[in-house]
C-alpha cells in the first residue's frame, strides 16, 4: 500500500487529486482561504506514544 502512495507522490497524482478536489470546493464556495491550522495547539492523549509504564 505505502508503494502506491509513494508512486503516486512521486507521479503527481496527489498534486491533481487535490487540486481538482480544491478547484470543486472553492467553485462550491465551501473553502475559506483566510483559515489557518497550526499543529502546535495540538494535544495528545497521554497514551498516544504507546510506551508501557514500567517496562
């Protein structure tokens, strides 16, 4: 599966399929260009690493 996903990254196929995707939204009025996402505010759950405690 990761091959595939590789091969379309390095072929441009995710570039289209996100631009055709972009292209039908803001058409559509569905996209708000002056939004912003910021990973930093982000929070994982305390478990999300997947250590064990004690080992």
């Amino acid at each position: 599966m990761y091959d595939r996903f590789a091969r379309w990254d390095d072929d441009g196929t995710w570039a289209k399929i996100e631009k055709a995707l972009q292209g039908e939204a803001d058409a559509a009025g569905d996209l708000d260009w002056a939004a912003q996402a910021d990973s930093t505010i982000m929070r994982a759950h305390q478990h999300a690493a997947g250590a064990r405690k004690g080992g």
